[in-house]
C-alpha cells in the first residue's frame, strides 16, 4: 500500500513504511482517493493500491472560499462541554495563477475514562501427590485437584 499526499509519495519516519494519517488535521482534507490496482502511470510501490489524500485547494473549488465552523459535544458523565473551532480559505492570487489553501483549527477535548478493576486475593492451589498426603485416601482422592477455595 502506497501513501500519497496531493500525488507525491509520502515516507514514514523510522525503519517502517507506516504513514500516520491520524496527524493530518481533517480541517485540511479535500478529498481521499483509493486505487486498489496499480496503473501504468503510477509507482511499483503501489502493488497493494494507493491512497491518495488531497488536502484543500483553491484550484478544486475553483473560487476564493471561506468556512468557519463551530462544534460543541457534551458528556453528561463528565458535565463538560468540550468546544471546537476551524477556519478553512482558499485564495486565488496574480490573475488566479497562484492559490493557496490553509485552515485553522482549536479544539479542548474533555474526555473522561472509567476503569473499573477486580484483583483477586487468592489463589488457584492444587493438591498434589506428595509424602504430606493422608495415607488413608484412595487413589482417586489423591489425584491433583483444583481446590474449591477460589475466592473473587
């Protein structure tokens, strides 16, 4: 699988080819394109398909634009509003021979885990066949067994 980023392959950092997409800002995203079979025109790297992601341009939208959003989420466990803002433009410059495209983005995640654990005090004993076994059971008493006294 081969990742691009507006058609120029994209490298992971360190000894693996991982890309982490998870740090490209969505603010940022135009549009994501999935090839799942290589072309003439592309790279041998891209024998298991290629993602393209494309980020915002003045060209695809074709006019200087502007967006601004607002979003709020709620947690009633937490009792916490957790607000976010983004700004997104594209601007044509020189007679549009030049474009550009940038967002802006803020957001305070409020976020809340509960972890709920259960650690148990005792533990699995087995009854073994040694010299301290009673000389009086029969050997059907003396094979090894769980001990019922599991405690949760």
């Amino acid at each position: 699988m081969s990742v691009n980023i507006n058609g120029s392959e994209a490298s992971g950092s360190g000894d693996e080819r991982k890309i982490g997409l998870d740090a490209l800002p969505a603010d940022m995203l135009g549009t994501i394109e999935v090839l799942k079979t290589l072309t003439a025109d592309q790279d041998l790297n891209s024998i298991g398909g290629t993602v393209n992601v494309k980020t915002i341009s003045a060209f695809d939208r074709g006019k200087t634009s502007a967006k601004i959003k607002v979003q709020d989420s709620y947690s009633d466990l937490r009792g916490e509003h957790s607000p976010k803002i983004s700004f997104d433009a594209t601007q044509f410059l020189f007679d549009k021979t030049v474009g550009i495209g940038f967002a802006v983005s803020h957001e305070e995640r409020k976020t809340q885990v509960d972890e709920d654990r259960h650690h148990s005090t005792g533990e699995m004993k087995f009854l073994t066949q040694d010299a301290d076994v009673d000389p009086n059971l029969t050997a059907e008493e003396k094979k090894p067994s769980l001990l019922q006294d599991l405690r949760y």
